[in-house]
C-alpha cells in the first residue's frame, strides 16, 4: 500500500480551502483515503471473481480491502485463496458500513447489479458494474443521474474497447480505409455456464451474457443504433444447474438483432446458449471470424471473440491474400475494465470504457426484448459521444 499522505495529513499541511477544492478534484470520499492508491470491495465472490482478483492484483494502484458473498464460505475461500488482507462480509449493507473503500466491483448475478449498483452510489462509492449495470435502461439511467450527482464514477462491462484490435478496427473506419461501410455481423455462443442459474432467469438471457460483447463493439465501431428489430427465442425450455438440478428457462437462450447505425449501415448480431462450439466457454484458441465489417473497398474480420481476440485480417484486394493486423494482445485482457478505470481515478485519467455507451447498449438489449414481443421496430432514444476516441 501506498505510505503517501493521509487525507487528513494532506489537510492538514495544505491551505485550508484550496485543499478542500484539490480532494473534491481527486473524488476520494472516504475518511481514511491514502492518496495515491484506490481501495476496492468486491460483492460477488463466484466464477468471475478468479478473473477480477488477480488481474486487481496486478496494479501497485489497487488495494482489495473487502469481500462480500451472500454464500460467505465463497468470500472466506477467495480471501485465502488469493492471499488478501481484505475484509469479508455476507451483506453489502454490512460491507458499506464496514472498512473505508472507495470504489465497488459488482460480479454477482446479473440481476442483482442494479440494486447493489444504488446502494454503493448512496453511500459514496465509485462503481465497476460487470454487465449488465441495471436491469433496465431506465434503472442505468437513474443510476447514472445519482452517480453524476454525488460526483461519482460509474462504469459497465464490457471492456472491449480497450483491445488493440479494437483500436485498429476503429483507425481503420475512421481513415475511411474501408471505403463506405455498409454492414457488419457479430456472433457469440456457447452451449451455456452451467454453475449458475441466474443466466437462464428472468433478467439473465444470452444477450446481457454473450450478446453484450458484440453489442458493445459495433455500437463502437460504426455509431450509436438509431433503431432496432429482433428475434428471441427460448430453445431450451430447462437447463441442468450444478448442486441446483433442473431449471426452467425464462430469458432468451437466442437471440438475432439489427441495428440501423444511420447513413444506411446496419449490423446483425446473433448470439445463444445452445451454439456448439468445440472451444467453450474459455474461447481458447477459437479461430472463429466473430466480427465482420464490410465497406465497398476493403472487409475486415477479427479472429476470435472481441473479448478475447487473436488480431484483424484485412482485405482490400482483388489480386492479394488478406493481411493480418494486431496478432498480440498488447497486454489487453477481457477482465482488466475494473482495474483500468479504478487506476484512471488515481491517475485522473479518462478511460476508452465509456458509461454511456454502456447504457446505450443496455436499452439495446431491453428493446431486442420488446421488438421481439412485439414484433416491430423499436426507435433507441440513449446515445454516446462517437467515435469514442
Ligand atoms: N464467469 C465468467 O467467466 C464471466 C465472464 C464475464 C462476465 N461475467 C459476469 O460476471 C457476473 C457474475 O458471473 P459469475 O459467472 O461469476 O457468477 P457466479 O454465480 O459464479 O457468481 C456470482 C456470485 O455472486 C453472489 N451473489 C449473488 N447475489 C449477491 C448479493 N446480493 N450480494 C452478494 N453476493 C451475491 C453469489 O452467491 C455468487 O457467489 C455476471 O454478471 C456475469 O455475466 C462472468
């Protein structure tokens, strides 16, 4: 941990009101803030957790001080597994009026995120949000309001964005090098988690699971959706739930989406619960074209999953083979928005994950819903700042 100023020394040794107006700059909130490093509770202590922990773990600017499972037994046994110091508790009420932290990284079930979400900005955090932030583009909104009210941070999952492939894909469209961009295709399945039953619940589905990623891309890429028309389906009415057994299956387990981006470009995105796929839930090595963008001068496809890619071949010849871009990762991994946007606080930095296009593709997801029920198109009201950088 940082052994730099306390907030109260700071105060002390500074004048008083220009100091007040430095710290209120600097967004800390809490009493005991050391200045030069973030303190993080996580809530939700499952399978992502091994993900988010170390990769946390990793930044000098990160300190992890609490963890909150409603299964307890999950945080005491991430505690010791990763070798943290941190806290732990059973409830976020007792977590928030537990140990000083500054900001919450929300990895529970989906459908709790936006509960959970509120009562962090209530009490003075700053908010990682995995996706879905809420569970209506409503609901994101007016956590946003109350974030921005209380001059707080919140930010929502995917961290897509942050990948070389993506920096690459986005140069390449904003330099026109594909010439008048007409459409675009993204996909993402997999046969389904099988540890929890909250994806397959009212508020889970594929779209906010998998979905998302592909979503969260080509809004990216190609310009807020201006519109959309969807097919859901369910295709397995049950599914078999480790230490649970048979669950009923009430969100979408499939699902197909347009998107009207404007200026005559529109983009598909499929995604589902049932698609075989012989690299799994991991993706490990998956060679699969899983973004496709298409201009009248050139194509570009990316090589595995825009959460996880392997790089960009480009065509843009009649006479040549494609050529291949941003074949590493640039130290990029899905897992990293947390710690990226908790040391963007410290570094007074503005991250590339934007929480407006994460709203944006929320009420993406909420209106797929409602397109398909009723069979017609839904005109999107949210959009965000293009091209985000
Ligand atoms: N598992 C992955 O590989 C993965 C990858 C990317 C994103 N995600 C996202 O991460 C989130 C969590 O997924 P998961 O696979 O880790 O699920 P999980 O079921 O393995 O873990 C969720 C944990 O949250 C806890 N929890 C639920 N409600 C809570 C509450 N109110 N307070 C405290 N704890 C609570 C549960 O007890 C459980 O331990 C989801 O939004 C999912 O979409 C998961």
């Amino acid at each position: 941990m940082d052994q730099s100023l306390s907030r109260k020394d700071f105060i002390m040794y500074s004048a008083g009101a220009s100091a007040a107006l430095l710290l209120n700059t600097l967004n800390l909130h809490a009493d005991e803030q050391q200045i030069g490093n973030i303190r993080v509770a996580i809530i939700g202590c499952g399978s992502v957790s091994n993900r988010y922990i170390p990769h946390l773990q990793t930044s000098s600017k990160v300190e992890i001080v609490a963890l909150c499972d409603i299964k307890y037994q999950r945080a005491l046994d991430q505690k010791k597994q990763y070798n943290l110091t941190a806290a732990t508790y059973k409830h976020i009420d007792e977590m928030l009026a537990g140990v000083p932290f500054d900001m919450m990284v929300t990895i529970t079930d989906m459908q709790a995120h936006g509960e959970l979400n509120k009562k962090a900005l209530q009490a003075g955090k700053h908010v990682w949000s995995e996706k879905p932030m809420a569970n209506t583009y409503a609901e994101g909104k007016a956590l946003l309001e109350l974030a921005d009210s209380k001059h707080l941070k919140l930010w929502g999952a995917p961290a897509v964005v942050n990948s070389p492939q993506f920096a690459f894909m986005n140069k390449m469209i904003q330099e026109g090098k594909l010439g008048r961009v007409a459409s675009a295709h993204g996909q993402y399945g997999h046969t389904g988690p099988t540890w929890s039953a909250f994806f397959y619940e009212k508020g889970g589905g594929s779209m906010p699971d998998l979905g998302v990623y592909n979503i969260a891309t080509l809004t990216a890429l190609l310009g807020p959706a201006k519109s959309i028309m969807a097919m859901t389906s369910i295709v397995n009415p049950s599914r078999e739930i480790d230490e649970r057994g048979t669950v009923k299956v009430e969100a979408e387990d499939n699902a197909h989406l347009l998107l009207d981006h404007g200026k005559g470009i529109i983009s598909h995105v499929m995604c589902g619960f049932n698609y075989f796929d012989p690299h799994g839930h991991e993706a490990k090595g998956q060679q699969l074209h899983s973004i496709q963008i298409f201009g009248d001068k050139a194509n570009m496809r990316l090589i595995g999953y825009d959460w996880e890619t392997y790089g960009v071949y480009v065509d843009d010849a009649w006479d040549q083979p494609a050529t291949l871009h941003e074949p590493e990762t640039g130290g990029y991994q899905w897992q990293e928005g947390a710690t990226k946007v908790a040391e963007s606080i410290i570094d007074h930095t503005i991250p590339k994950i934007n929480v407006q296009h994460a709203l944006h593709v929320l009420e993406i997801i909420e209106s797929a819903r409602k397109s398909s029920a009723e069979g017609k198109k839904i005109y999107l009201t949210s959009s965000f700042k293009w091209p985000l950088f």
